[in-house]
C-alpha cells in the first residue's frame, strides 16, 4: 500500500472532481500525465497492456471522422477533449496494472461512492415530502455531480459491482454492496436499475457455465435474496411507486398521441425517432457539431407547437452514425464492445458485467459524449482490464496487497 500512495491520491483528486468540480477532474488528467512521465516505457509496454492502449487510443481516432465536416469547430474540439480521457486512462491503467495497485483504487471508488450517497440518502430523509413530489414529476433526489441524477446512477452502480465482485470474500464489503443495491432501489434511478439487471445477468451467466456447484447454490440463494429485498423495498418505498407510476404514465401519454417535452421517455421517443428519419433520409456524417442544430430544426418542423430541450439523440448508435456515417458507426460499435468481448476470453467477471451494463445504457443515453459517463467508462475499463476479478480469479503471491483475502 505504501508504493500506492501517490496513484490512490491522484485517484481521490479525480473521484472528488468527477463529484464536486469538472475544473478539478479536467485537472486530474493533467496529475495522471505527469504520474505517468515519471516513470520508464517498460512499466507500459508489457504484452497485456497493449490491448488496452490501443483500446485507449481507437476512439479519439475514429472520432476524426466526425470533425472534417465543418472544419474541426471548438465543438468538435471539445468532444475530442473530452474522449481524450480514454488515452489517459488506458495509460494510467497499464501502469497500475504493471505495479499491481487496482485493488486499493477501486476500494477507494467504493468508499468515496459511500461518501456521495451519503447527501442524497441525507436529502431524501429530511425532504421526504418533496421527494414525492419530484419522483412523481418524474425527477429524482438531489445528488452531487452537477444534479445529473443519470450518470450519478451509473457511478453508483459501478460501485456496488466493484464491491461484490472482487471483495466477495469480505463481510464489510458483502454488507456494503447491499446497502449500495439498497441505495440504488430507493434512488429510483432507472439507468442504475438496468445496469445493475444487466451485471447481475452476466454475473450469474458466469457463475453457471464456469462455476462450482456450491457457488451455483451460492447464486441461488443470492438472486431470491435480491427479489425479497426488492419486493419489501417496494412496498414500504413511496418513492419507488411514484416513479413507477411517472413512468407507467409517461408511456401512456404517448400511445396517446400526446407529445409533451415534460415528459422523459416521449422526449427521448421523439428525438431518437426524429434522427432516425433524418439518417433514412441521408443526414448521416454530418459532423459531430451539426447533429444538435439538424436534430432541433427537424423537431421544430414535425412540432411547432412544441419546445424540447435537447439536441442529441438518447442512443449512442444514432449519434455515431449521424456524426461520422456508417464507417463510424461500424468502428464505434466494435471499440465499445471489445471489451466485452475480453472479459468473457480472459473469464473476466466484472469486466464483463460493467462492459455490458454500458452498452446496454448507451440504447436509451448519448453517455460516451459526457464527461462524466467517458472518465467512469475509461477508468473502469481501464482499471479492470488486467485484474482478474470474480469468483473465478486465480490466488496470487503478490506481496502489494493487490489480491486481497482471495482463495483459491
């Protein structure tokens, strides 16, 4: 732990940013560099790192192909700024790879996330009333991370699967990934529920094709605890009806006909349907800087009557493939899934839970174009690439305290 002082301070300078200052986690990029220069190229370029950096490096690439359009705008220099993170994080993450210290940073991740929920559980408890009010209009408690209850969701989320997954073998952290999985029901964040359905899918998928039998029982047990939690935690949470409600509502109103901007899933219905329409028509590859101006002029068109907020698509696939085209779209596709695909060859569990969960969150978010959901990918990514994690990792003889309690 000594030798890992100065990664796990650099780690809580950029957790802290990615919480409470975008100046500060911009800053943090700037510490991993210099971190990063202090040190030779034989720490980086041990045969497993290399996957990872050219995984780190592939979207600032392909993302060129979305700037030569308009003539690489501050737009279009700001989305390479912010995929940017990829390259940082791929590097960091072989040398903290190489020096064997990924387990006292994702512990410090738990923690911190511990330290987060902490004001929204705090909030939810002293304006309880309000609360119910704003999960039946369809918005959530208060969270750091400039209010953006998404993707404070997904950090959440990434949390308790860091702490079940590779600490397993720990009571706190057994303790603490209930309570994050109960944190998570009662936040009513529907981002984080989806992913944590999903790693809990690919979790038991794993434990069933490679594990033993007493871990199969183990997993068992675990999903009917995990269903009796959910079922008491509903009925005695106001807070999960009323999104549930909002949401049932939400749906209703537009197989209704009705098109109100108010409302989260018609918005996103609407947009997306609207970018559809403009790739079936040919408004593909037009640049990362003209997707929101397109998108909104087409929304005004088909709705004059209507205002929306938003210029995106909430689909990851659709802005690839209107900023860059199909070749775009392709090469994006197979970056994002690389990793999945990783986890299942190397039977690495957790990279594989968080690698679908993303995915499958960029269907209904542009997640990978913020800078928050980029530095959570990349980081995680990054720092689960090399770590053999789960119920299936092999023991270790390293002496930096980087596999902790593990058994054979």
């Amino acid at each position: 732990m000594k030798k890992a002082w100065l990664p796990v301070l650099l780690m809580i300078i950029s957790l802290a940013g990615l919480l409470w200052s975008r100046a500060v986690l911009s800053l943090s990029a700037a510490l991993w560099m210099i971190w990063l220069f202090t040190h030779s190229r034989k720490d980086l370029a041990q045969k497993e790192n290399k996957s990872l950096l050219i995984w780190g490096i592939a979207p600032v690439c392909i993302a060129l192909l979305g700037c030569w359009q308009n003539g690489f705008n501050k737009e279009d220099l700001d989305h390479l700024l912010t995929l940017s993170t990829y390259i940082v994080a791929s590097f960091a993450g072989s040398l903290i790879a190489a020096k064997q210290h990924q387990s006292a940073l994702l512990k410090y991740w738990v923690w911190i996330s511990l330290i987060a929920l902490s004001y929204s559980l705090f909030w939810y408890i002293t304006h309880y009333q309000e609360a119910l009010i704003r999960y039946g209009s369809g918005q959530t408690v208060a969270v750091w991370m400039d209010h953006d209850h998404v993707r404070f969701g997904m950090f959440v989320a990434i949390s308790c699967c860091i702490s079940f997954v590779l600490y397993i073998d720990q009571k706190v952290m057994r303790l603490i990934s209930l309570f994050l999985l109960l944190a998570i029901l009662l936040l009513a964040i529907r981002t984080a529920w989806i992913m944590i359905l999903v790693m809990i899918f690919v979790t038991a998928l794993f434990i069933l094709i490679n594990g033993t039998r007493v871990q199969k029982k183990g997993l068992i047990i675990g999903i009917l605890v995990i269903l009796v939690m959910v079922a008491i935690t509903y009925q005695l949470s106001p807070s999960i009806q009323q999104k549930l409600a909002y949401t049932l509502y939400d749906w209703q109103q537009f197989e209704d006909g009705k098109v109100n901007p108010t409302l989260s899933d018609a918005t996103r219905r609407v947009i997306n349907g609207e970018a559809w329409q403009l790739i079936q028509s040919g408004q593909n590859n037009i640049g990362w800087s003209a997707i929101d101006d397109v998108i909104r002029k087409s929304i005004q068109a088909s709705y004059p009557e209507q205002t929306f907020d938003f210029g995106w698509p909430f689909n990851q696939w659709l802005f690839w493939w209107m900023g860059s085209g199909i070749i775009g779209l392709v090469l994006f596709s197979t970056w994002l899934i690389y990793p999945l695909i990783r986890g299942i060859q190397k039977r690495n569990m957790a990279l594989s839970a968080v690698s679908a969960a993303i995915i499958v969150s960029c269907l209904v978010e542009t997640n990978l174009a913020y800078q928050y959901s980029v530095w959570m990918h990349a980081w995680i990514i990054a720092l689960f690439w090399n770590y053999p994690t789960g119920f299936l990792r092999e023991p270790t003889t390293s002496k930096s305290c980087n596999y902790e309690n593990q058994k054979a």
